[in-house]
C-alpha cells in the first residue's frame, strides 16, 4: 500500500510505519460511504489514496459540500468526533476509487501524548480545514452561484488532475445546496460563454478558465 500520509513531510518513515500499525486499511469504491451523520465514530480516517468529500446536510436532507480530503489528509471533524465520543456531524464518500487507513479512537490519546509529529500534523490540517470551511462560508454570503459553480468545477477539475468531469447535474447541485434546474440553467449560460463543453453526465473544463 502507498503510504501518502505525509502532510508537508510532516511524518518521517518510522513513524509512518507506526501509524499503520496502529489501524487497518479498508477500500472504498467511487461514491461509496465511508462515514455517515449521526454515526459513532470509532476510528478516524486518513486517506493513503483517491479522495473523498465531507458534506453536511439539514434537517430536509439537503446537503452542501464542506471540503475535500486528499491523499495523506484525514476528517478534523471526525478526529474531534472521536476524541469526544460524539457522534458524526458530517458525512463522507469517496470522491473516486479510495483507499483509508483508519486509525481506532482508542490510540488517539497515545498518537497525541507519544507523537510530537503527529500533533504538528492534526494542527496543521485543522489550520487548513478551518480556511477552507471559511471559503465556504464566504462563498455562501458573498459570491453569485455562477461563481461558486465555476470554483466548484475549477476545484474538483484540479483534486482529479483532469479536466473532464464525469458528474450528473443532480449531483453538482446535491454538492452546492441548490436545484437540479437552476445547476443545469447555468451549466448551459457557461457553455454557451466558452468556459465548459457538456456530454451527457459529463463536462470538460476549457483552458480559458484557468
């Protein structure tokens, strides 16, 4: 298995080789659910490889995307879940085919007592997780759809490393909060300004706006 569990090389290798030990690896299928809302949280998740994305919903079952775990990232919000025996507040899928390492609840207080790498690591990615939860906040209060929508793609194209998306308007709307018609009204308004080309459950991202 692909280690990727550095974050800005912030683990040397034995202490990688500790952290596997630790926990257990599981794979996880593109779309498939790695981490429910309401559920315990009995071992916190750090991606070795894919990706996956942490959404929240209300009380209607809309839901919103929060942020994207990469390879070498793990959930804040279920590390924080786990450490106080709460339940989930978020949800999580896998963004395309995924491997995670999942690390029990009951070693979080030996990684953080026993590991000074470890706690520069959780640190470091609550820092980033807070920005990026903050990004959605202002994108929420401030920016047009069509700008969120445009940031979205421009975001997902480039966790991918492609920029042809394979994604239903249901979807893209499911992950911005919003309406299958409103989603697709303005995927056919970026279209026609040369921003995106559409096929059916896809879209490719035009150089132009990069």
């Amino acid at each position: 298995m692909d280690t990727n569990l550095p974050v800005d090389s912030a683990f040397s290798e034995k202490v990688i080789e500790k952290i596997k030990s630790l926990g257990f690896t599981k794979s996880f299928a593109e779309d498939e659910a790695i981490l429910s809302e309401d559920s315990y949280i009995k071992a916190i998740p750090i991606v070795t490889k894919g990706s996956i994305r942490v959404m929240r919903s209300d009380e209607d079952g809309k839901e919103i995307l929060l942020y994207y775990i990469k390879a070498g990232e793990t959930c804040i919000m279920s590390f924080l879940g786990g450490l106080h025996d709460d339940t989930s507040k978020v949800s999580a899928i896998a963004v395309e085919d995924s491997e995670v390492l999942f690390i029990p609840v009951a070693k979080l207080n030996y990684l953080s007592e026993e590991v000074p790498e470890w706690r520069s690591y959780i640190f470091k990615l609550y820092h980033r997780r807070f920005e990026e939860l903050l990004d959605v906040v202002n994108a929420i209060a401030f920016k047009n759809l069509d700008e969120r929508l445009l940031d979205w793609i421009q975001k997902k194209s480039s966790l991918l490393k492609s920029t042809t998306l394979s994604i239903t308007h249901e979807q893209l709307a499911n992950e911005l909060g919003t309406s299958r018609v409103v989603v697709s009204r303005l995927l056919k308004q970026m279209e026609n300004e040369g921003l995106i080309e559409l096929g059916r459950n896809k879209l490719h991202l035009l150089s132009k706006t990069s």
